[in-house]
C-alpha cells in the first residue's frame, strides 16, 4: 500500500474460500487502510483489476456510499496531511500503535457536494497522472544512465574499440560520443586481479573511493510530521518517512548531489535536496570521483542478505577507477540527463 491504488504482490485464494470471506473482501471503489503499525497508510481499489480483494488482518476497508460520497475524493481526502495526522493521533498507543473500524467510522470529514467532489478529484488524478508519467519517465532515464556507465567502465566498449582498430569516426558515431570524449580513453589493456582492464586504470574497494557523511540528528516515525520543510528518509523505496521544520541532517542540491545506501535493505538513491534520515540510512559523496559517478559504480554492489547492517560488506567490494577526467565527464553527461538541468 501507501500508493493510489491497491497493488504489488498477490497471494490468491479459490472463490470457495473467497465466498466465506465476504466481510472482508475489498471491491472496486472500496478504500483500504492499514490498520496497525505504520498507520496512516491509505490504497484505493482499482476498477478494471479483479472483482475483489481479500483484505488481510491487519488492513480495514471502507465501501462508499456513491450517492453520498466519491470514492476518489475521500481517498485523496485520506490521504491529506491533516486526516494521516488526526489518523496517528487518534490511535491507541498501547502495543503496536494501532486503529480500529470504530475510531475509522467516528473520523469527522468535510464533504463538499458529490459534483465538487467529482471536480477535485478529477484535478487531482490528473496531477497523479502526470506524476506517475514523470517517475516513468525519471527510471527510464535513471536506466539509460546506467547503461552508460556499463559500456564505459563495465564493458569497456570505447577501449574495446580502439584496441581493435576501428576508426574513430566509426566508434564515435556507434557508440554516440565526441572526439573529445573518445580521446580520454585508453587504447590498450592490463592485467588486474579483476582480469583485463583499461591501461591506467585502477582496482580499488568502494570504501576507498567514497565518504561517509554525518546524518546528523536520526529521526524515527513518531518523531516525524507529516508536513514540514525538510524530508526524512527511510530504508525503503517510499523514500520519506516524513518531515520536520529543524534544520537538515545533509545538504544536498541539484549541483552537489549526495548518494545514500540503506543499512539493512540495500536500497540505495541519489539524492539532490537537503534532507534528514533515520537511523541506519547511511550518506555518502564520491572520494576523489564525482560523486554520481560513485553511485553509478557502486549502485547494486550489495546484494541484500538478511536482515542486518551490509556496510562493512558494502565497502569491501571492488571497482575499477577510471581517469578522472573521465569520471568527471561521465557525471556531466548524465548530470542533466538525471536532473532535467
């Protein structure tokens, strides 16, 4: 959960068990929160998908009285700062922090008629859209990055070329680069522990071409707002946790990116705006490389094992370090590309 509509992985169940479990079956239109644990959480049940959806203990649903309300509208409804926060404070602390169908059913909301509700839901499923287009288009781009990187320092494909002899006209216009650019790579090969790599270049751990920075103060869900001038990061591929109005943990911009590695899960991103974290979201900036040329190097060196810290393994893994005039332009080729600048 925790996105516009019920997705991901699905268990199934046949309809004979399905028809014994009709009051917890979520339909087209239904809204579905979490019920304990991270609260606050809110999916609505898309039309189109399945007929309907077993809901799980530790998820409620809410079907929608049509003629009195928009299922669209009281998802984003749901889903405002202000509902999460009355959602958090309203739950019982006791244990796990939880909420039930009772408090969900005294949650006080401000409906507008169902024609508003229809016109503001329409707007802002059209903003999601765009948003949704943009984070397509973001990974894509993300992805051509990547395949960048994997035919210079990977695959060495200029050196490659080179070494065989073909023209640089050719392995300019096959491999899109400029003369320039060309001109900065090795022509020939050496032997390393890795096997061959370029002349000049060098084998080194990840731990010696990266910096860790200091996060600062660490934050934690019950310490985070859902609304505020500074991002709190987490270990997951959500991103945010939440925010605060202190001052960052990290300075981050657009022109001085900085990468951050998940301690547990593994998950890594680069980041472009100041921010905070909890504990074990670990920063770090390139070490005598750029840094988004760190990232892209470093970028799926530690697989996750278990659930433990994968630092002291993430560091120990080796790279091959290019020139740095190349590592350089490699961040510049891609600086737009990844940042729309």
């Amino acid at each position: 959960m925790g996105s516009r509509w019920v997705s991901g992985e699905f268990a199934y169940v046949s309809p004979e068990k399905a028809q014994s479990l009709q009051s917890n079956l979520a339909r087209p239109g239904d809204i579905v929160f979490t019920q304990r644990g991270t609260l606050g959480q809110v999916a609505l049940v898309p039309e189109g998908v399945f007929d309907s959806y077993v809901v799980s203990q530790s998820q409620m649903k809410l079907t929608v009285d049509q003629t009195k309300a928009n299922s669209h509208f009281l998802y984003y409804l749901f889903s405002s700062p202000a509902q999460q926060e009355y959602i958090r404070q309203n739950a019982i602390q006791v244990g796990v922090p939880h909420t039930n169908l009772g408090i969900l059913r005294d949650t006080p909301v401000s409906l507008p008629s169902i024609d508003e509700q229809r016109a503001i839901a329409h707007i802002l499923g059209t903003l999601d859209d765009k948003i949704e287009l943009n984070r397509c288009m973001n990974e894509t781009l993300e992805a051509i990055a990547r395949a960048i990187f994997k035919s210079w320092f990977v695959d060495f494909d200029p050196v490659r070329a080179k070494a065989s002899g073909e023209a640089p006209e050719s392995i300019c216009r096959r491999l899109g680069l400029t003369p320039d650019l060309l001109s900065l790579f090795p022509n020939r090969f050496v032997d390393s522990e890795l096997g061959e790599i370029p002349e000049r270049w060098e084998v080194r751990a990840v731990g010696d071409v990266i910096e860790r920075l200091s996060v600062g103060k660490k934050y934690e869900q019950k310490t985070v707002k859902t609304v505020g001038k500074v991002p709190v990061l987490d270990q997951g591929k959500s991103g945010i946790i939440g925010f605060h109005d202190d001052e960052p943990g990290v300075t981050a911009s657009t022109d001085s990116p900085v990468a951050v590695f998940a301690n547990h899960t593994c998950y890594m991103r680069l980041i472009y705006f100041p921010f905070s974290a909890i504990q074990n979201v670990l920063p770090f900036v390139g070490k005598g490389v750029d840094t988004i040329w760190a990232f892209q190097a470093t970028f799926g060196k530690q697989a996750f094992i278990e659930y433990k810290g994968h630092w002291p393994d993430f560091v120990i893994h080796k790279v091959v370090v290019p020139d740095l005039d190349l590592a350089t332009e490699y961040s510049k080729v891609v600086h737009s590309m990844l940042t729309g600048c």
